[in-house]
C-alpha cells in the first residue's frame, strides 16, 4: 500500500465534520436502498420493500456476510445515511492455506460536493479489514482514482466483462 502520496481526510469546517463510518445494519437498509435508487438508478424507479430485503439478505444475512469484513455506512452528525459501501467474503484455499478475500460492491454516496472525502473514507475502511485481499468488479470510473491512491492494481484482462452469445443473429439486431 502506498503511504504519503495522496492525503485522503482533509480539514472541514466545524459544521461540516466528517461522517461516521460503521457497519451497515437492517436498520439501515431503507434509507441505504433509497440512497441506491437516488445514487446508482439516478432516481428512477422507487425504493422497494424488496429491494431493502435483498440488501439485508446479501449484506447481513447472507453465507457471504461477515462481520469481519462489513458492508459499511456513513452517516452524519443527525444520524441520516450519507454514504454505503457493500462487502462480501470468500474464503479460498490456496495451496493447503486458508484465505479470506473481501470483495467490495456498490460504494455511493449522497451529496459528493458537501463531503467530498466520504468515498474514499469508506473505500479505506474495507481495505483496513483483517482479509488477506479486497477486489471489486464494480468500480466506476469515479471510484477507479481513488482505489488506485489506495494502491489497488487494475488487472487489465481480468476486468473485461465477457458475454456468449447463444443466438448471434439476435445479438446483431441489438446493437
């Protein structure tokens, strides 16, 4: 990890403190689904009771979900949810040694322009955790800078996304 390149807190006017970050609970899973709808859906379509369930399913209920390696929020002084990033384990066995990959998924937050460091405060919390690797498949071209001060590596091959195609002529008339 690189150390002393990028500094990623930064000073905020006294009203302005930095959120809180802790891990995400079902009490948050409305108000993060909201923040999906708002952030990842760019407001269209609803915060559904289904979706809130899956959140909680996924990110607390899940044989994936580990407390060690939490889906995180950010909430500010009031306590409203400012920002999420989801995680998930997987436990490899890599030559007879047991090791336990956190792979982060959807990191949003509400109001970029008022804490501008959230992200990547919430970024440096999962990679903090106890795991022997973090990967993510999900980055946005927003996030990709940030993991990269954080010293992740783009693995150029393994990040295309690869499709078959079972009906080619279809394919074709789609594009």
């Amino acid at each position: 990890m690189r150390t002393g390149v990028y500094s990623l807190e930064h000073s905020l006017p006294e009203s302005d403190a930095a959120p809180t970050l802790r891990p995400f609970t079902r009490a948050d899973a409305p108000a993060v689904t909201a923040l999906f709808v708002a952030e990842m859906r760019k407001g269209k379509g609803r915060a559904t009771p289904a979706l809130t369930e899956y959140l909680v399913a996924l990110f607390l209920d899940g044989p994936f979900a580990d407390p060690a390696c939490p889906a995180r929020v950010s909430v500010d002084a009031n306590g409203a949810v400012t920002g999420f990033t989801g995680a998930i384990t997987q436990k490899l066995d890599l030559a007879g040694e047991a090791k336990t990959i956190c792979v982060g998924t959807t990191l949003m937050v509400r109001d970029h322009a008022r804490a501008p460091m959230t992200g990547a405060r919430l970024l440096r919390a999962l990679l903090a955790g106890p795991q022997d690797a973090t990967i993510t498949e999900t980055s946005s071209p927003e996030s990709l800078p940030m993991w990269d001060r954080l010293g992740a590596t783009v693995l150029g091959a393994s990040s295309l996304e690869w499709v078959r195609v079972f009906r080619p002529a279809a394919l074709g008339l789609s594009r």
